[in-house]
C-alpha cells in the first residue's frame, strides 16, 4: 500500500499491481481498493492496475465536510501518480465520479463507466441524502445502509439478506460515506447536457439484466458526449461479473 496526498492535503491509500499501461480503478457505494482485486487480478498481466480508497474509506483520509471537488482532486492525484493520464474505469456512483473528474479536466486516455446511478428529468435524491445524514448522525448506520439498498433498487427482502451476509460488517464500516455517493448521482438528477465537455472517448456500459434506468443512462452519455458509445454486456446486472467484464475493458483500454 502506498499513499498520495490530495490538494487539501488528505492522505489517499492506493495499491499498484501489473505491469503495463495504467488503469485506475474508482468505485462505487460501499466499496474500498479490495473490491476490485479479482478484476484486477485479470487485467495485471497486461496493465498496471491503480486501486484507491477513495476519501473516508479504508486507508485513506477524510475532510471535515464533502464536496465533490475534493473526490476529483483524490483521482487527479492518484493520475498524476500514474503519469499523468491513464485509463479510467468506473462503477456506479464511482462512474458518475470519474466522469464528472473528466468534465472538470482531469486527464485521461479513455474511460470506461458501468452504470452511473444517473436519472436525468427525475427528482434530485438531496432529501433522501438528508434523510441518511440524520440516520448516521443518529449513529443508526444499519438503518441507513438499508434504506440506501432499498432506495436504490433493491427489495426489502433482498435488503435484509445483505444484513445477513458475511460482509455486512464491511458495509457498514464505510457506510458513514453513503452521503458521497448520493451527491454524485445528483450529477444525473437533471440532465447530462455537462457530458458534452468530455472529449476522451467513453464507453456506457450497462447489463442486459439491469433496471430500465442504466441503459437509458448510457444511452443518454452516448448522446451527450462527442465520443461515446454505449454498449451492452449481456447476462449481467448491477454487479457485473470480472470475468466477463475484464474482456471488454481490455477491448476498450488499447
């Protein structure tokens, strides 16, 4: 594990592995740098592979209040660490973070998204961002981890298997930072008009099993921004298996 330092001066912890051309990985809720280490595993022998925590998380530093800004200036670093510019893949509120980095200048060679939680012409979630607050606050984290799951999809039922699975304590350890990830889903709320400033080429991806909202989501990218191309992986969901992803990210990072 080594760390960067961001621009307000936050410790950000981040592993590299590989050898070859640089990928970062960013993720989504309730995810760390271990999360992706299975697809990283696949795609090492051919890319040096950056895996961070992103701020409040695992290893890494926080702030005293969030802004998405500073998640911005943690990738930048975490870039410049790599070269400079790299390649950028992205799952869900993590995908909505590397794409608002892009907007906002920082360099990539091509950036690859698996379902950023965006739902343009819908109601910005900032009352339910507040509704998680006060649960934290309140120190209920279990409560608030399972009105996200459920808030974002998932049944109830299926909520309460998660609270009943072995990584449940995992989640709940960074649940503190579930406010982060609704604010940048918020980047979608409108409209996705601000994807059209992006000039790397992107990659949409969405699973043929998925909800309604995240083909429309990359379809709307692919619309947007001047090079992007939505694009299906079939037989997947929100959870995209490695082993079928790894071959498209690999088809796309060249």
């Amino acid at each position: 594990m080594d760390h960067v330092t961001s621009t307000d001066g936050t410790r950000i912890a981040f592993d590299r592995t590989g050898n070859g051309p640089a990928i970062v990985m960013v993720v989504g809720a309730f995810c760390t740098r271990l999360t992706t280490k299975t697809l990283s595993y696949v795609l090492a022998p051919h890319y040096t592979i950056f895996e961070y925590d992103r701020r409040g998380r695992g290893d890494s530093g926080d702030a005293p209040s969030y802004a998405v800004e500073r998640e911005y200036e943690d990738l930048a670093a975490i870039i410049a660490e790599a070269g400079g510019s790299a390649f950028v893949y992205g799952h869900s509120s993590g995908a909505a973070l590397a794409l608002g980095a892009a907007a906002q200048g920082v360099p990539m060679r091509k950036i690859a998204v698996y379902e950023p939680p965006f739902f343009p012409g819908q109601e910005s979630p900032g009352a339910f961002t507040e509704e998680v607050r006060e649960l934290l606050a309140a120190g209920d984290r279990e409560e608030a981890a399972l009105r996200f799951i459920v808030n974002t999809g998932a049944p109830r039922e299926a909520a309460e298997q998660i609270r009943n699975a072995p990584f449940w304590p995992d989640m709940l350890a960074i649940a503190h930072t579930l406010p982060s990830d609704l604010t940048l889903s918020d980047l979608g709320a409108v409209d996705l008009n601000w994807t059209a400033g992006i000039r790397e080429p992107i990659l949409a991806l969405f699973g043929g099993e998925s909800a309604d909202w995240a083909s429309n989501a990359a379809r709307l990218i692919a619309e947007t921004a001047p090079d992007a191309r939505a694009s299906v992986v079939e037989g997947q969901a929100h959870g995209v298996s490695d082993e079928t992803l790894a071959p498209v990210l690999r088809d796309f990072f060249v």
